[in-house]
C-alpha cells in the first residue's frame, strides 16, 4: 500500500523519522499471530470497531469475540499476501505505531490503542479523502482489509441479511 | 446426487503430477514442450500439442485445486485461488486486479462471460496495427472450434434479478442489450463461479483441457513459478522453476531446471512479460511490457425497493454494449457494462466508505444491485495503457497511470450507470467513489457524478482482464511475437495468452484467448511434428 518512497514524495515525514520506524523493535505476539506483533495487533484491534461501527455485535461477549476474529482473519489476509506488499503493509503499520511518524501523519497524540473511536474516525477520514495518494491508499488498504476479515464471517451475515452459500445437494 | 471430482479421479488413474513447493532435492526433467501457465491460453495449448503426439509439460504458479474443496466461501477462495489474495494492484494502488492462480489459471474463478473477439476491435488492428490476418473470415474457425469445445452458447435460463435490473433499466431507456453466452454444461445457477465451480458445470481450463492433456500423458507441475530462462545465442536451452507456498513466499530451496525443444509461456499480462524482464530477453525495440491493458472498471451500487440477491444465480448473464459498439477509436473512451456479484466481501471491499454509512449500505445486501462498467482501453492516443516493471524482488507490478481521457470516460460510465439504475427504479445509487453519498434520483445523481474529482484512490477502479504487454505484430518494432505467437528474436519461444492482444478487447477476453491460442498452438504443432 505504501511504498516508503512516496512518504518522502509527500515530505511529511523525513527519511530519518521513517528509518527509526522502520528499526524500532516491536514488542512480540503470541505465536498464533503470523505477521502482526505487539504493537500492530492492539492497533488493528482498535481500528476494527471504528471500522465497522454498526455491523458488529452490540453485546459482549459476542462483540469481544468478533472484534478478536476480525484482527486474526486480518493477520491471515495479510500473510497471504507477497513478500513485497506484506513489507508494504509493514511499513504501513510501523508508521502508525511509532509516536512521531503517527503524529505527522493521523495528528494523534496518544497511541491509536489508547484514542477515542471518534478520533480514530476522524483521522481515517482525513486519510479517505486526503491530497496525497498515498494517505488515501493507506487509508483503503486498512479499510478494505478489516472489511475483507469481517464479511465472510457468518456472524456478519446475520447482520447484513446474507443467506450464506446455497446447500449442495450430496454434500453435508 | 453428488458430484465426481475429475481431478481426484485423474490423479487416481495415475496423471504425472508433481508439485513444486514440496520437492525434496533439485530436479532437471525434459519435455518436447514447456507450457508456462494453465489458464485460457496454456490449457488450449497443451491439449493441442499433446493431441499432436508432443511430450508436454504444463508449469503453473498456482495449486492444482479441485471441486472437492470448491466451498463457494470467499474467505477460502481469494487466497488459495487468486492472484497475490484477490488484492494485486497496480503500481499506484488505483486499481485492484482479480486475476487467477491457481490450476486453470482465470478460467477456475471467471464469471463465464463468453464473448468472441468484437468485429470492430478486430478491424481496428488491421487498420492500426497491421494485423492483416484478423479477419472475421478468418477467426471464425477458431472460434467455433473452441465454442464447441468448452459448451460455449448462449444460456437458456432466465437472468438474475442483478443482471435482469441492467436489462428492464437498458430498456427502458432505448440502449441496446443482449443475454451474455456461457461456457457450462448442465449450470444449476448457484452463481459462485468466483470461487471455484462446485459441480465442475464451468468448462474452465481445469475441467476440460487440462485432464484431457493429462490423460495423454502431459506432466502437470504445480506451485511453480518459473524464475527465469536461460538461453544460448537464439535459442531457450532450459526454465528454472521454484516452488511457491500459498502467499507466493518460495516455499522450496530446490530448484526444477525444464529442458525442451520449445517453450510457450502463458502465464498470462504480467506474468509472462515478467519472466522474459527477469531473463533478460532480447528487446530491442523496447516493446515487452508495455501497452498493457486493463479493461479498467468503474462500479454503480444501487439499493433496489425489492430483493435482488446477487450473490445467487449466474453472476453475468446480460451485457449492453450501446456505449461501445460503433464507438470510433478517435472518440471517447467506450465502455462495455456489466453486472457484477454481491458476495459479501467483495461488495464490502468495494462499497467507498466505512462506519455506520458503510454498514448502513451492507445491511441492505440483499437489496443491492451491482453495475460495472469495463473501459476498452488501448484504441486511442491517449490510452496507452501500463508498463509491467520489477520489483527488487522479482516479483511483478504493473504501472498503470489512468489517464484523463480515461477518467472523461469513467464519469460518463458512472453517469450512464446510475440512470440505468434509476430507470429500472432503484431508490438509491452510490456511484462507488470516495467522495460520493448515495443519491435518490437521476437529477440528484448526475449534480453529484459531474462534481466527482476523477482521480487514483477516489474512484474505485477494478480490473479482472489483463491484456497486451507481449503483442503480436508483423513489425518488430511494435510488437513482441508474430501472429503466430512466434517470438521475433526467440527461435522456440512462442506466447500465446492475453498479452498478444495489441490493445484491449472491449469485451471479456477468455473467448479471445481460447481462439487464439488454438490457432497458435495448431501451427506450433504442425511445425514442431514436421521437424
């Protein structure tokens, strides 16, 4: 989604800020998460109810439970992509968990795990309809990818009205 | 009633199939022919030149997947069977190609629209691209040919609410619109062709060519991806292969070297381009690559009073061609339109927005109606189409800047599209656009549509027909291969996929590819035989 190039096209954030993202360790995930880490997975995590405020499931625990599907099937997706795209996303979220490039670039001052879903809203929507290419790139790849790890689950499907797949005849 | 497996049952009677990505050691094999590719173009191909008597290796990138795990869910589908998860895009990030990896290629995962290469398109590469021998006259063999091969005809059953609203709304409104051919035989209209036929009704490349080369004692490879070729002076001595994991992470440290006499690469717009950038092969005139096509789409959603459930039934099945038949090549850019799925993921992918709006939108799903309109790009100046570059890692991507003359095109797409929805009485349509809100009428919709700014990453734009990039010509200043599929510097090298064409199609290309790569692959055999 971002190439690290068209950061510096933009000028918003400096070679030096982006390396220093790009070096920072992340703290480590438990083994099941195949490509997010300690610092992407609770920034996934409180992008998803943002995202998909009004399809997901308004009691707990059934909202915890979606809320922590979405963030694996996002791990998923994002496995299952190349080499080349998965560092792009990389870089992505690296922006976005380390303070001065997230600054720049969303305007929050405190980590995304620990902002208010309105400021999240907000800052996606400056993204969505920004001047520069790749704000808006960024903002669709996260979008799409947590919108592609919700709607296949049959918990959504109650939601929007979809039947699921037809049943086959001869198979159970 | 349940349904047999072809591909279980083949590799029960003992097909040769190897797969790459689990291969213990390097290994060196030899064939007559090397296929690259297993969709339209290589499918037709090796049927052809193991029919010939040719030994056969057919290579592909993708897993040899089957209808035995065909579970029509999206989740399941888009990584094992597409290109890079159903999400490659260009360059840029503008359009988001769906491509196919897997086992016959697009053809496994195509919505079946069958249409022959149109006339118009054909005379416009006599006429600007010197492709003397594109005639009607002549293409129609070949057409018939692969027509009755795949059960190519037009489709009895009545369309689907998605399609029949594209109908009644073209009606309506005088534009012209036709019932699109299907290649099915005996199609219970479950409508998840995307995701793999369940029942083996699609005649893909899967279910027809490919067993039918295997039963003749072709050799399948699967999860390979060529890497690159190795030459001596005109000639391509060996391909080197390696094994690809799910993901296209190489999955094998082992190397498979193929030797043969001849190789056809068919691994599709920017997979064959890619391998010959990698090998470094002879370009002089600097045309690999470039003047790739798209067929770049623009998406209507619209809310309709009564249940149009798209995601069941044939996902395409009426089709107008009022905005392109008869449009010149010097005038605006023409668009076919289509209908498209309403499966959950792909409609929640591409519905702009997020959040409540976003939600509001997929609640009514059942309701939802889907209009695509395909540019034909590639026949005018201005619509130069892509490049296909590397990455540093190899691994291609395709730099694909729209144009304005193709953003002209796609507003007047969007426009067309919402007046077509509204006069089948939608009571909302959302151009798909960043900065676009559902609109409640036909007034209110074109205010909206003629405002939009037409640029990369507001409006959505979709591709699913890559084309060009390796074209046929007599000039070798302008083209890659012959129209044989030769290539001109190559002495047994031919390509015979999508990247011959010389601009886009303007129409659903797997017909075309089937069409072509019989013709090619039938001179190929004559010629290989006689020697």
């Amino acid at each position: 989604m971002l190439a690290r190039r068209r950061f510096l096209q933009v000028g918003l954030a400096g070679v030096a800020l982006l390396g220093v993202a790009r070096l920072m360790q992340r703290p480590e995930m438990p083994a099941y998460f195949r490509v997010l880490d300690g610092g992407s997975a609770p920034l996934i995590r409180a992008l998803v109810p943002v995202v998909l405020a009004g399809s997901l499931p308004t009691r707990e625990p059934e909202r915890d439970v979606a809320i922590q599907e979405v963030v694996e099937a996002f791990d998923r997706a994002v496995a299952g992509l190349t080499p080349a795209v998965q560092g792009e996303i990389d870089d992505l979220l690296g922006v976005l968990c380390f303070g001065p490039t997230r600054l720049v670039l969303t305007g929050l001052w405190t980590p995304i795990e620990m902002a208010g879903g309105e400021e999240i809203a907000q800052f996606l929507t400056r993204w969505r309809t920004g001047r520069f290419d790749l704000l808006r790139a960024g903002y669709q790849a996260l979008t799409q990818l947590i919108q592609a790890s919700w709607y296949d689950n049959p918990t959504a499907w109650a939601v929007i009205g979809y039947p699921g797949p037809p049943q086959m005849p001869g198979r159970s | 009633m349940s349904f047999p497996d072809p591909i279980r049952l083949g590799i029960d009677r003992g097909w040769k199939v190897l797969d790459a990505a689990a291969m213990e050691r390097d290994q060196a094999l030899e064939f007559d022919v090397v296929v690259i590719g297993s969709g339209a173009g290589g499918g037709v191909s090796a049927e052809i030149l193991t029919q010939a008597g040719l030994n056969v290796a057919i290579v592909e990138e993708g897993p040899l997947a089957s209808s035995t795990e065909f579970k029509m869910r999206e989740r399941e589908a888009y990584p094992r069977l597409y290109q890079e998860s159903a999400g490659r895009q260009t360059r840029d990030k503008a359009i988001t190609i769906l491509q196919g990896r897997c086992v016959g290629g697009s053809t496994t995962v195509n919505w079946t629209s069958s249409f022959r290469t149109p006339p118009q398109t054909l005379a416009h590469w006599r006429a600007a691209h010197g492709l003397a021998s594109m005639t009607e006259a002549a293409m129609q063999p070949w057409f018939e040919r692969m027509e009755e091969r795949l059960a190519i005809a037009p489709w009895p059953v009545a369309p689907n609410e998605n399609n029949d609203i594209l109908r009644r709304g073209c009606e309506k409104l005088g534009y012209s619109s036709g019932a699109i051919a299907r290649n099915v035989s005996g199609c219970l209209n479950l409508g998840y062709c995307g995701m793999g036929c369940p029942t083996n009704a699609k005649q893909s490349m899967l279910v027809t060519t490919i067993p039918a080369a295997l039963d003749r004692g072709a050799t399948l490879v699967q999860r390979a991806r060529v890497m690159r070729f190795a030459f001596d002076g005109d000639r391509v001595t060996s391909c080197e292969a390696r094994g690809v994991a799910s993901g296209g992470a190489e999955a094998s440290p082992h190397r498979l070297s193929l030797r043969a006499r001849h190789f056809v690469l068919a691994a599709g717009a920017i997979g064959s381009p890619s391998i010959l950038l990698r090998s470094q092969a002879p370009d002089p005139a600097l045309t690999l690559g470039r003047r790739t096509f798209l067929h770049p789409a623009v998406v209507s959603a619209a809310v309709m009073p009564k249940a149009v459930n798209g995601f069941y039934g044939a996902p395409q099945s009426i089709y107008s061609d009022h905005f392109i038949e008869g449009v010149s090549p010097s005038g605006p850019a023409a668009f076919k339109l289509e209908s498209g799925p309403t499966h959950p993921i792909l409609v929640g992918i591409t519905l702009p927005g997020f959040g409540a709006a976003h939600s509001q939108l997929m609640a009514r799903l059942p309701h939802v109606q889907v209009a695509i309109a395909l540019l034909r790009d590639g026949f005018h100046p201005d619509s130069a189409g892509g490049r296909v570059l590397l990455r540093s890692d190899g691994s291609p991507v395709l730099d694909y800047p729209i144009s304005e003359y193709l953003w002209q095109g796609m507003r007047q797409a969007l426009l067309v599209m919402a007046e077509v929805q509204f006069a089948a009485g939608a009571d909302q349509v959302l151009p798909v656009h960043e900065a676009a809100r559902p609109v409640r009428t036909w007034h209110e919709a074109r205010t909206t549509i003629e405002a939009l700014p037409m640029k990369a990453l507001a409006a959505r734009v979709m591709s699913a027909h890559v084309m060009g990039g390796c074209a046929m010509g007599a000039d070798p200043r302008e083209s890659v291969v012959t129209e044989a599929g030769r290539h001109h510097q190559l002495a047994n090298l031919s390509i015979h996929d999508g990247s011959i064409f010389p601009t886009s199609l303007g129409a659903n290309p797997q017909v075309s590819i089937y069409a072509q790569a019989a013709r090619m692959a039938m001179g190929l055999a004559a010629s290989l035989t006689r020697t």
